[in-house]
C-alpha cells in the first residue's frame, strides 16, 4: 500500500519539478493519495507462518491471514486533510 504511494508521490515531483513543488504540496499529495487507497482497500492484509506442530525432527506450520482494518473515517480524514493543504499551499506566495 504504502509503495504505492511513494511511487505516485515521485512520479509527481518528476512532473512538476522538484524547484516547484512546495513542501505543503508535496504532504498534501501524500495525503491524497492515502487517503483514496485507504478508502479503497480499507485495511492491509498479510500472512503470518504459525507453528502448530514441533515434536523432535516434526514440524508442522499452518498460514494464518489476518487484516488490520483502516476505518473508513481515517481515508476520509487524510483525503480531506490533503486537499485542505493543497489549497492552502496553492494560496501561499512563494
């Protein structure tokens, strides 16, 4: 999740320029972009190994998938956080 937002982020600096880009509006596209893949996928999941079995040279490992939920409220949040910055950083004079 988070790759992806990075990449985007320097996809953008690579765009605008580097000499242009306001560090307001740098955090305000970071947020942006957060904030529309945390609404989309609302939560991360990952796989984690377990030991279920382990007698002498038997070992026996089960995968178990777990999420960790992102609340639908906190991809809102950080979507409207970002386009507050963004507006405010476009205001600001250089």
């Amino acid at each position: 999740m988070f790759r992806g937002g990075i990449l985007l982020t320097f996809v953008v600096i690579s765009l605008f320029g580097e000499k242009d880009m306001k560090p307001i509006m740098l955090g305000g596209i970071l947020l942006v972009i957060l904030g529309v893949l945390a609404l989309a996928y609302q939560g991360i999941n990952y796989t984690r190994q377990e030991r279920v079995l382990d007698v002498g040279p038997i070992h026996a490992t089960a995968e178990r998938r777990e999420r960790i939920a992102l609340p639908p409220i906190l991809g809102g949040l950080m979507l409207v956080g970002g386009i507050v910055l963004l507006v405010t950083g476009g205001k600001q004079k250089s």
